[in-house]
C-alpha cells in the first residue's frame, strides 16, 4: 500500500512522484511504498505550518490540553491496530508494541496535555528600582522534530506533543525504515481536532527530505532523535543557522551489577535491558560489568535465562525476540559478531542467524552474549544496537566506575547495590544523563532525559522539552516612585 504525507490536513502525493519502497522485516517482503519528498514537499509542509501558527499559538492551553487529550484517548482506542502495525513495520514483538510503545505514545499527549496549563515563568522585583521584571515563554514558530525506526510512534509523538502543546507548529519526519503509524497518527490528529497545518509529516530519506527540513532557514528549531554521526552532520549544517537543537543520540551503556544486589531482581531486569526490542533501545545496557566474586555464577545463569528466549515471528503472542528492523542493521550487527572473533572475544550464547519457519528472508538473529576481557575492544566502545551483549569482571568499586565511564558515549547506566554509598558515589561520578539503580527504563515523563558526551545535547521531557520548544523573553518595566 502506497502511503502519502500529511500537510495541511490532508493525504497528498509527493510532487515529484518518488517513491520508496518500504519492507516487513519478520518476511523480508516489500509491503508498502512511501514518499520520497524533496524540498518542494517540505516547503510545503512547512508553508502549511507556518498559516497555522498565528492561530494555533494563540489558541488558549485548555483548549490545546482537550486537543492533545483527545489524541490520546484516539490512539488508546485504536491501540491494537496501531500495535500490529508498529510490529509489521519494525519487527518488534506484538506484546512490546501493544505493552510498551503504543501506550507510551498515548502518554506522550496526555502528559503534556497535562503539563501545558501548569508551564508557568519567573517574575522578578528589581526593588529599589521601581522595577520588575516578568519572563514571556513564547512559541519559536515552525519547528522541526525527526525521529528514528527503533521505536517509531514513541519517540515520534515524544517530540511532537510538546512542540504543539508550547504553541508551535511543526514538520515531522520519521525514519523512512518504519513510516506506518507516522502515517496512521496524521488521521488521528483530524479526527482529534487539531487544526490543519498544526502538525505536517513528510516522509523521506534523511539525506534529502531531513536535510530540507535541517536547512530551511524558517524552521527555527530542530528536535532529532537517532545515530551520533548523523547528529554531528545535523549540528554542521544547523549552527551556522543559529537554530535550537535538542540531539538524542546514541548510547553505549554499561550494566554495573556488584555481589551485594537483588541477585533474582537484576538477573530478570538484565535479560531485559539486554535485549528487549531486539537490543534496539539507545538506553540498552549493552557492557555488563560483574563484580568478580559472583562472575562466574552470573555467566552461567544468564546464559541459562537467556537461552530461554523465544526469536520468532513479530506476531505471535509467544515471541521474545522479533526481527531485526532491516536486512541493512542485520548485516551490521552481525559483523559486529565477527568482529569479536578477531579481537579475542567468545560467543558465550548465540552469534548465529536465525531462520523462522515460513518466514527464511526475515531479518532474525539470536540474542548473543560475548565474554570480553579489554574494554577498549570495538565491541564495548562502539554502538552495535543489536542483541548483542559483552559482559567482563570488575575487582572493586575504583575498577568498576573508570570501566563505565570509559568511552565516548554517556546517556544512562545501570547499577545493581544495595550500599547505600556507592550508590551515591557512583550516581555522582557516572558521566551519563540517566542513572538507574535497582531498575531499567523506569520512566517518568516530568524527569529530564537525555545524555552526555556523545550521546547528545540537549534534555526531552518535562518542562525541560517545553522550555526547548519555547523562547524566554525577559520583560522589565520601571514605574515611577510610589506616591
Ligand atoms: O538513525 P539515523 P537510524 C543509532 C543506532 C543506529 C543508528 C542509525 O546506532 O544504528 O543510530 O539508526 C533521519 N539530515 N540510534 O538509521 O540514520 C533519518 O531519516 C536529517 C540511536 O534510525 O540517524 C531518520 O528519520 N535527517 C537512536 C532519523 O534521522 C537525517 C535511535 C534517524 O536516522 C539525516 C535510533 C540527515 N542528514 C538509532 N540522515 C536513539 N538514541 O534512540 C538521517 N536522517
């Protein structure tokens, strides 16, 4: 099925007529084609935004709060559809696609529903001066958000909800490699109220369509979600622009689990954390690092756990481990495999493609644990986002901190203590924008999110995405004396 952009409130045709086509991982099948939009499509999109603005950024909060509400409530209600279609675009399990990432869409709307009526600013008296100063949090405009195929309308709507809520209007534009429920969001937005040109979605590859959007001189701010070198291509074409910029970005994050900790609690967490979407989340522990004293137990009952995890079809109800997102990431992935063969690592478990009966040109690879021994290895300093772990022993806490903080990205950790003082003497030294202690992906929507180093610049979330998606302006008005 040929999908269209949606701009102006309306499903139309790229205008030059280029077509990409779009694949179903768990068959390896071409099942759709979508636009490949040029600049003209993106001035459109962006032309369509910028008519919108006047009115949507003086529309009041509670009727913006009922509009975004009302999105949500519509992707609630359309839930199993949305999830079946998020599965057959990404190859992600249904039960995480109908668990996870569609309702965490829906939250997405409904907490910054929420969040608007209660964004307020700062006043301050200049006393002594007859002064005072008050701070206007306006709308920058037209802005632009683009997000990656990992988890499509999670993060997709993770950056749209507050740029709409702040007032502004957007261009969108998700990953060409899962477009589907982009697409499906266009007519739930229509159906919710939101007016035409609020919100235009214009599909495309990165280098073409997301360049138009990066470089056009009007779309003030870039929201991005996705690969370090693409962010760091982003930034070189957006600074020269002075445009606002908020990068999330790759990650390479250590799993620190000490003898002292909930051993059943982080076993089953950790199986998780490793490879829950396929090890597709930029927030993965993909580096565990074991205290030595409870290494060799930890080896044997992960490798036990994780033997247990069923790779099958993205559809069935039984399914842990779903297909790799594209033929591409597969390839990439397991290269990475081959890679440890060559630097002194051992495949623990797994390494291997899978092939799923009826299903032999899906993009399936088994959950794979490889036994490092120098973290400076490619495999513990480079992004794999696969199913793929590397675990190594640390001897003490010293070891174990320089170990985590030893590479280039920074966006969260992981650490499994119940001592109280290393939790806080690792939470302050781990060089990462999220610290987990005890749990994995914990979320609460009011908390700043986002990493350091190479994992990116800028925080999502809370207040810290509204203030992103707005301008502070500082307002002084001196009066005479009193009377
Ligand atoms: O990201 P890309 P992808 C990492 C992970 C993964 C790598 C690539 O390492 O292997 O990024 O994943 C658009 N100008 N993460 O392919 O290529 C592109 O069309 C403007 C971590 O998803 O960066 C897509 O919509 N836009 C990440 C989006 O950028 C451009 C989650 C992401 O594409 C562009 C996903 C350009 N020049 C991947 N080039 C996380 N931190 O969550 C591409 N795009």
């Amino acid at each position: 099925m040929k999908i269209q952009n949606y701009i102006n409130g309306e499903f139309v045709n790229p205008i030059q007529n280029h077509w990409i086509e779009n694949y179903n991982p768990a068959t390896g099948a071409v099942y759709g084609q979508i636009p490949n939009s040029t600049k003209e499509d993106v001035d459109k999109a962006y032309e369509a935004a910028a008519r919108a603005f006047p009115k949507w950024s003086n529309t009041s909060l509670d009727e913006r709060s009922k509009i975004l509400s009302k999105i949500a409530d519509l992707i609630i209600e359309k839930l199993n559809f949305l999830a079946a279609a998020e599965s057959k675009d990404n190859g992600k399990p249904i039960s995480l696609a109908t668990q996870i990432d569609i309702p965490r869409a829906a939250s997405n709307f409904q907490f910054f529903a929420n969040a608007i009526t209660q964004f307020s600013s700062e006043a301050h008296e200049s006393v002594g001066l007859n002064a005072v100063n008050f701070t206007l949090r306006q709308p920058i405009g037209v802005v632009g958000c683009i997000s990656p195929w990992n988890l499509p309308l999670y993060l997709f709507t993770w950056k749209i909800a507050p740029a709409i809520a702040a007032g502004n209007c957007v261009v969108a534009k998700p990953s060409e490699i899962t477009p589907m429920t982009a697409f499906l969001l266009g007519e739930i937005c229509t159906e919710a109220g939101l007016p035409n040109g609020v919100l235009n979605i214009v599909h495309g590859l990165g280098a073409s369509t997301g360049q138009a959007i990066v470089a056009h001189p009007n779309i003030k701010a870039i929201s991005f979600t996705g690969g370090t070198t693409t962010g760091a291509y982003i930034a070189r074409v957006a600074a020269p622009m002075f445009k606002k910029l908020s990068l999330e970005l790759g990650g390479k994050n250590p799993n620190i689990i000490f003898a002292d900790c909930d051993y059943e609690k982080m076993l089953a967490t950790t199986v998780r954390s490793s490879f829950a979407n396929q090890g597709q989340i930029c927030l993965c522990g993909s580096r565990i690092l074991i205290e030595e004293k409870i290494y060799e137990k930890f080896k044997k009952d992960f490798i036990k756990k994780v033997s247990e995890l069923k790779v099958g079809h993205p559809s069935e109800a039984t399914t842990n481990i779903g297909a790799l997102v594209s033929k591409e990431h597969l390839e990439k992935v397991k290269s990475y495999i081959d890679i440890a063969a060559q630097e002194g690592g051992k495949v623990l478990f797994g390494g291997e493609r899978v092939t799923v009966k009826n299903f032999e040109n899906g993009y399936y690879l088994q959950p794979t644990i490889i036994e490092v021994s120098d973290n400076k290895c490619r495999l513990n300093q480079e992004e794999i986002f696969g199913p793929v772990v590397t675990i190594m022993s640390f001897k003490n806490d010293k070891e174990a901190l320089h170990l985590a903080n030893d590479v280039q990205y920074g966006l969260s950790s992981t650490l499994w203590t119940n001592n109280l003082n290393r939790t806080m003497q690792f939470s302050k030294q781990l060089q990462t924008g999220i610290v987990w202690v005890n749990t994995w992906m914990l979320r609460d929507l009011r908390t700043p999110f986002g990493g350091q180093k190479d994992s990116g610049v800028g925080r999502e979330g809370g207040f810290e995405a509204l203030r992103f998606f707005t301008e502070a302006k500082n307002i002084c008005i001196q009066y005479e004396s009193p009377f």
